[in-house]
C-alpha cells in the first residue's frame, strides 16, 4: 500500500523530475479548467477513503462541481503500488494530493522539506491504535512459530514502510538485532509475497492487505500479530503545501469528499467492500478483514493525537536505517484544512473511539453480515451453516486483531474457544492458563457445535 521506500531511489527520481508547475491550470489554453491531481494506491485497502472507494462513489467530483466559482475542474486520478513515486512526484509539483501509510508520510514530509517543496499531511484514512494493520508471515508448512526462530532467516520486507517499522521493532522486544540476525530482503509487497512463496524468503513482514490476502489464499499463515506492539499505525492524506494556500476550496472540497466517502463505508461496509474489490481485484472477503465493520482498521478523517505522538516515535527508526534525518512533525501536521470543511462535526469525530472487536459471519449471497457475542457462537453458526458461510471473522483473543477464524490458532480453555493470529501468542496463552491446550480448527467446531 502504499509503501516501498529505497531512500536513495526516491530522492534521485525526485531530484531528476522537472519542478514543473503542478496540475492547476489544464492546457489547451483554458485558465477557466483546472486539474487537480491525485495520487493514490487502489490495494492500499486502507487508503479507499482518499482513493479507490472515493474515486468509485465520484465524491470529490461533485464537491468540486458545487464550488460554483467559475472554474470547470478535472480530477486525473494516478494509481502507484506505494507511496515512494507519489512522494517524487509531489515534490515536482506534479501531483497535489496523494495518500499512503505512516512511515511513508514522514519521507514525504523529509523529502519536501529537503528539496524546497513542503507537504503538509491534512487528513487521516485508516488507522489501528494498536498496529494491527502490519504482520509477518510466513508459508503455510514453515515450522517458524516465533519471531525469535527467526535468527538467521530471510525475512522480506519494504525498507522505510509501516510493515518494516513493525519488523524491527518486533525483533528488538524479542532481543534480536534487525540488522545482525535476519537478514532483510528489500522488496515491494508483491516481490516478497512470490519471493515467500518460492522459498527465497523465509517470512515476510508487510502491510494491508498482503499478508490477509496471502493467509486468505492459503499461501501463508500469520507468526506475528503487529497489534502486540500496541503502537498505532495508520494512513493519511499529504497536500503539497503551496498548492493548498492556492486553491484552499480545493483542497476542503477534497477532505469534504473524503469524510462522504468514509461515511459510506461505515453505513455500507459490505457494499464498500464490494466496490473497493471490484476495482482493486482483491477478494472482497480480504477488504471486508480490514475494512469491515469490526475490521483491522477505523476510518475517520480526524487526526488524532495519538497518531500524530506514534509518527514523533517513528521518526527514530527512519532515523536508524538512515532514510530520514529529523522530521519537524508538528509543523508537518496540518489539521486547518480538515476542520474547515468538516465544521462543527470535527470534534466530533476526533473524540470517536473504534468499534469493538466482534465475531462476524458474512453469509452466501448476503449484503450484511451477522455478529455474534463470542467466537464459540460463531463457530456454533459456521458448524450448521458450513456450506452458507462465505467468510467468518474472529478477534484474537489478546489484541482484538481480527482475522478469518478458520486461519486462527485456536485454544480450548475450559468451556471457552479463543482464537489467536499467532501461534506465539496463543502458546503464550496457554502457558499462563493451566488446563488450557491449543486445537486445530476443525476440533473448536465440533467442541461448538
């Protein structure tokens, strides 16, 4: 989504692009149209309110329409695999809005600051307080169960995202040294899901949707849980910044749109889920995971202090892989624009919590899902409506992190059934809970049904 970031790449493409004017005025002559232009990854799931699902709905489209102020205005949507080419192209004033994951906006905000083009991040997309939206898996026959069975193994990952950030921290709590016990394989999302699957690597740690869609697919199975970290992780919206002090409506419209389309995807997460899978190609049953009502991710344009304290604490691992220098977060933070078009409902919005973590059933054929109060009621439902059930989500039990419960590490505890992302974690659970044993997934729906 949204995250490969070769520093040295990124800043050579950047320097190399023509500081051109940005997408303001259109040519042809006519100063009366204006394209604004948008960079966005459609299969950075978490991202869909800035990008594929605001695209899909034509949200921004209509804002603009409604400005009225004697201008005809065109969107040219860009669609890139991470944020890394949206970032060079910002920078060469070609693009004026793009979206992509945390660790990615603070290159953003280093690089536009090093080249004389600052960006401003304006908006947030999809967060997780915890930093569920990052996990290391690894081939659904490995017999890795940890991260510390992770010395001297190939672990794939993108240099400078999200997913990389979660990896070195992770191996850091489990006394592992990043740079001396693993060896890293630096490759986009997709290189590292073949590389996992040929056996090249021997885990991959990434952001949404990979590892979900892998694990969906049968292709991995999850080691590390990044809500363990319990360090928040999110997306968010980047504005050049002299592009928004020349066209501030613009730029309202734009966050207007966003708040619609984040709206949409709260009232409608089915129907979302539907949208964004058709446009992106992946399994709706994979966006509906992170996107769903008690998915991965919560939606909300507001920008929390929470998420602007986790990007300050980031700052120190770009700083140690050498991909940033300091980064001034506070002045790079922009909320302006947001509370100027979301009005009285900023507030509002700001002090919203996620929704719990719940069980979830999405039947066959079906536009809503069915929550359940415990994953044993769900597995109870699944066991007598096997052929009916198109997916089923479960919360792990320690971190709430949702996931498919039939790819969930289960443990019987007495009368209960309590899933897991993480064989770790659940082992964990049974070393503190006497009595308590982990079973396969076909034994907790029997023990359910």
């Amino acid at each position: 989504m949204k995250h490969q970031r070769t520093a040295v790449a990124t800043a050579a493409v950047a320097l190399l692009l023509p500081l051109s004017a940005c997408g303001g005025d259109a040519s042809a002559g006519d100063s009366s149209t204006v394209t604004v232009t948008v960079g966005y990854q459609s299969k950075t799931i978490n991202t869909v309110t800035a990008g594929t699902l605001l695209r899909s709905l034509g949200s921004f489209e209509k804002e603009l329409n409604a400005l009225h102020d004697g201008h005809t205005y065109k969107v040219d949507w860009q669609d890139y695999a991470t944020g890394a080419p949206i970032t060079a192209q910002m920078t060469a004033g070609k693009i004026d809005i793009g979206s992509m994951g945390d660790f990615p906006l603070l290159i953003n905000a280093a690089r536009g600051k090093q080249l004389g083009k600052p960006t401003r991040l304006v908006s947030v997309t999809g967060y997780s307080l915890r930093g569920g939206l990052n996990t290391i898996v690894t081939s659904p026959g490995s017999k890795l169960n940890s991260l510390t069975d992770l010395r001297g193994k190939k672990v794939s990952t993108s240099i400078g995202s999200a997913a990389d950030g979660t990896l070195v921290r992770a191996l850091q709590r489990a006394g592992l040294d990043p740079d001396k016990d693993v060896e890293k394989l630096n490759q986009q999302p997709a290189v590292g899901a073949s590389a996992l699957t040929a056996g090249s690597a021997d885990a991959l740690s990434q952001f949404v949707a990979w590892p979900g869609l892998l694990t969906f697919q049968g292709k991995a199975k999850a080691l590390y849980d990044g809500a363990q970290l319990n360090l928040p992780t999110f997306h968010g919206v980047t504005a050049r910044e002299d592009f928004a002090k020349e066209r501030p409506a613009v730029l309202e419209a734009f966050l207007k749109a966003q708040a619609e389309a984040t709206d949409y995807l709260n009232d409608h997460p089915v129907t979302a889920a539907e949208k964004v899978a058709k446009a992106t190609s992946l399994p709706a049953e994979v966006v509906y995971l992170y996107n769903g009502a008690h998915g991965i991710s919560t939606f909300d344009p507001a920008i929390k202090p929470q998420l602007v304290s986790a990007l300050k604490d980031d700052v120190s691992v770009l700083k140690s892989a050498k991909l940033t220098g300091d980064v001034d977060v506070d002045a790079f933070v922009d909320d302006q624009y947001v509370k100027k078009a979301l009005g009285a409902d900023y507030a509002k919005r700001l002090s919203a919590a996620p929704a719990p973590a719940a069980s979830e059933v999405w039947p066959k054929g079906a536009e809503e899902t069915r929550s359940f109060k415990s994953p044993a009621e769900l597995l109870s439902y699944v066991a007598q409506h096997k052929s009916d059930v198109r997916a089923a989500y479960v919360p792990d039990a320690t971190t709430g992190t949702l996931w498919f419960a039939d790819k969930a590490v289960w443990v019987a505890d007495g009368d209960q059934l309590l899933p897991f992302v993480a064989p770790a974690t659940a082992q964990s659970y049974v070393a503190e809970h006497g009595g308590a044993r982990v079973i396969t997934y076909a034994d907790a729906l029997g023990r359910a049904s």
